[in-house]
C-alpha cells in the first residue's frame, strides 16, 4: 500500500495543494489530477521531450519527476507559457513557419524554446539545435521549427511581433 504525499507548489503562477500517491509521476499530476493535457505522454522514459516543463526555470522531463518532488517547487506548463508574451510569439512563429504538423510534440518543442529564448540561447541555428535535441518530433525534419524559434527569438530581441523571415 502506497503513501500520499501532501504538496504545495506554484503551477503557472497559481499556488496548489494537493495530496498525491508518493508513486504518482508529475506527468500524471497535471494530466489526471489538474486537467492540463497540453503536457504530452510520449514515451514515458524521458527520451522524447513531449513532457518538457520547467520547473524554477529548468526544463524537466515530468514523466521522470515524482510528483512529490514538485512540493515547494515552481512549475510552468505549456498553459503557462501561451499565457506569457513570448509564449505568443512562439505560438505565432510556429504557425506562421508551418512548424506544426501533427502537434503532438509542439508543447514540449515550445516549452524548450521558451526556455532558450528567455536564456539567451537561441542566438544561431546551432545553438537551436543543440537546444532541443531531447525534443523528438517526426513530422517536421526540424527545419520549420528551428525557423519559427528563430523567428521568436529574434522578435523577442527587436520587440516586436516579426522577428526574421
């Protein structure tokens, strides 16, 4: 018989308690228990990237994360990010480059590029590569979406809403 675990914790700016099996993974948190599906099952293992958070400002595979471990913590979800204005920006990018194809991936993809973005990291096409390279995704060859993280990088940089075309 498992534990439950009580946890208080910030989750796109919103503070939470919750009590949570000590076995249950972060991924199953804010999916099952919170409702935030943005967040994709892929893999379960850490190795597509379709579960990317951040959590107090690094990104975590929430399918690795226990979701007692969130207790105390900062989360930011693919909800959260839309919320903000560079999570606009890359939104817009994202289309506007044709970087959304199927869409499974696109959470996880937009939440490593934020984070890249709000860093200063995604100066050039190689430091965007090696930026998402735990971010499968097998639709797109990846060029369309390098693209639309450059674009939103660039309009991040200029402050406006065009950015490189």
């Amino acid at each position: 018989m498992s534990a439950n675990c009580d946890i208080a914790f910030a989750l796109n700016g919103v503070k939470r308690e919750l009590t949570v099996p000590a076995g249950m993974s972060a991924l199953e948190m804010l999916r099952e228990r919170l409702g935030l599906t943005g967040t994709k099952y892929g893999c379960g293992e850490g190795e597509c990237g379709a579960c990317t958070i951040l959590v107090d400002g690094a990104t975590v595979n929430a399918c690795l994360m226990f979701a007692a471990d969130c207790d105390g913590r900062e989360l930011v979800t693919i909800e959260g990010v839309v919320t903000r204005q560079a999570g606009e920006r890359l939104r817009d990018a994202f289309v506007a480059s044709g970087a959304v194809q199927c869409g499974f991936c696109t959470p996880g993809l937009m939440v490593q590029a934020s984070h890249l973005i709000e860093r200063d990291h995604a100066r050039d096409e190689a430091a965007i590569r090696r930026g998402i390279e735990g971010n499968l995704c097998r639709c797109t060859g990846y060029r369309k979406i390098i693209e639309a993280i450059a674009a939103a990088a660039d309009a991040a940089t200029q402050g406006t809403e065009h950015g490189r075309r």
